[in-house]
C-alpha cells in the first residue's frame, strides 16, 4: 500500500539489526539512495549499524556488495570460524579489510554529511544500552560498529574507549525511544521481522561459565526478549495511530540470521526496495 512522508527536521529513520536479515534493510537504503532521500537523524543497531555507515556516506551498492558478493567469495559466517577464530563471523575481513583494500569506506563523505548517525552498543559493565556518534575518526568509527555487532556467546567482547562492549540488541534492539528522547517525532522504522512476530517470553538461558565478569550483561540478555516485545507493541501502536511509518517484510522470512544462500539473500533485499517504493517523500 502507498504511503506518503514528508521529511521535516524532526524526521528520524531506526534501523533494526538481526545479522543476515538485514539484507532487507539494505534493499530499502538503496532504494532512498537511488531517490536521494535523506534524514537529518539516524541511529542503527548491529547490523542496521553496519547498513546506516554506507548510506551515510552515499556509496549505494556498498552494504549489498559486503552482504551477497563477499559472502559468495569468502563464506565468512559460520560455525567453522567459531571453531576456529573464537567467532562465528571473519570481523578482521568484514570491519579492516573490507573498508580498508576490498570495498573502502569513505570516511571523507562521513565526517562532511549533516545528518547525526547514532549506533547503538551495550555497555556490559552497566548493562545498558551506550548511543555513540563518531564522524572523524576512522578506528573509533570502526570500533563502535564492530561493539555493536559483536553478538552474545558467538562473538567476543569488543572495546570502545576502553569500555566492554556487546551488540547493541541486547540492551536496545528498537531504539524508538532513544529516537524520541533526541526529538524524532516522525520515524520511519525498518524492521527485519513481518508484522505481528514476538520473541519468546520466556528469558533466555545462560550458561553458568558465560560473562561471569559481568552480571549486569547476563541480566540484559536473560531479558532481552520481554524488552524487544514490548518496543514492537510501542511501535505497532504508533504505526496504527499513523506517528510512524514502518518498512518491514510482508510474510515470514526464510532468511537465517547466518544465512549464506545467496539467492535467498538477493529475494529479501529485492523485497526491502520493493517495499521502500510504495513510499513517496516529500521534503518540508
């Protein structure tokens, strides 16, 4: 169905994480890149993070390109690597040699664009959820995002300033609020989950050997779910009451949050800019 946003100064686009499935998030990026639709605040989480950092800089294709064609030449996500690196992803080739001699990042079109890009980590000293916004500097622009990619049991802990940090789902997977508190009051949300799904109520189990350093992190990923349910009841709400707009997959997806099938990855990111193009933009 048609909709029709008109981007104003307290416009704001959320980008949700969820590994793989984030290949629709990039679908709806490009379709904005290939209209220049722009907003002055966007904060991303995890893999919607990752997505966020190439359509700051404008480099259409870039996210697609690191998601599909690097995953066809590298594998670079798998129980293997978790076997054999201590992660189930290759971050030296996705967070250095990817921006770096692969598919480099420009930095240069980061720190000139007006637009703030939030990223959202979690802080495993407290447990909450940590906002950074970082344009200048390429090592710290890099750490924050791999902070927030770093998933619990698969990933390790990752450093930004010095500070332990987890994926950002943990603590904040739908940051809304955050969005709000920073004056965003007409969202445009990318979910990577159809309408209506809910995690689990139940907390999720952790092994007694895991984060024993850091209790108040165990507690954030034991409640996880219940938070991640209650933003999406937030969300739908404001969706019904027409205070936000919600770009999301129209049935239950098929693509794992490891996914390495490349032609499932290239129907959800078709889907995502098909879904991106039943929105018309208008500027203020």
């Amino acid at each position: 169905m048609k909709q029709s946003v008109k981007i104003t100064k307290e416009s704001g686009l959320i980008l949700e994480g969820g590994g793989m499935r984030g290949i629709f998030t990039i679908g709806v990026l490009d379709n904005f890149m290939d209209r220049g639709i722009r907003f002055p605040y966007i904060i991303g989480v995890s893999a919607g993070a990752c997505n966020a950092l190439s359509y700051m800089s404008n480099q259409r294709g870039r996210a697609k390109f690191s998601n599909i064609d690097m995953m066809e030449k590298y594998h670079y996500i798998g129980i293997g690597k978790l076997l054999t690196k201590g992660n189930i992803m290759d971050f030296d080739l996705l967070f250095h040699k990817l921006p770096e001699e692969i598919y480099p990042y420009d930095y240069n079109a980061l720190a000139r664009s007006s637009e703030r890009l939030e990223i959202v980590t979690t802080n495993c000293l407290t447990g909450e959820a940590n906002y950074f916004e970082e344009k200048n500097d390429p090592k710290r622009v890099i750490d924050i995002v791999k902070a927030s990619s770093s998933l619990p049991f698969v990933c390790p802990l990752t450093y930004v300033d010095g500070i332990p940090m987890a994926d950002g789902g943990v603590a904040d997977s739908l940051p809304i609020e955050r969005a709000i508190s920073q004056g965003v009051t007409k969202p445009v949300i990318v979910l990577t989950r159809n309408k209506g799904y809910r995690k689990p109520a139940k907390k999720t189990r952790i092994p007694f050997f895991m984060y024993r350093k850091y209790p108040k992190l165990k507690e954030a990923i034991r409640n996880r779910n219940s938070i991640y349910n209650k933003q999406i009841e937030l969300i739908e709400r404001m969706e019904e009451e027409g205070n936000a707009i919600v770009i999301r997959p129209q049935r239950p997806i098929e693509v794992d949050r490891m996914e390495r099938d490349t032609a499932k990855l290239l129907a959800l990111y078709q889907e995502g800019y098909d879904c991106a193009a039943q929105i018309t933009f208008e500027k203020e």
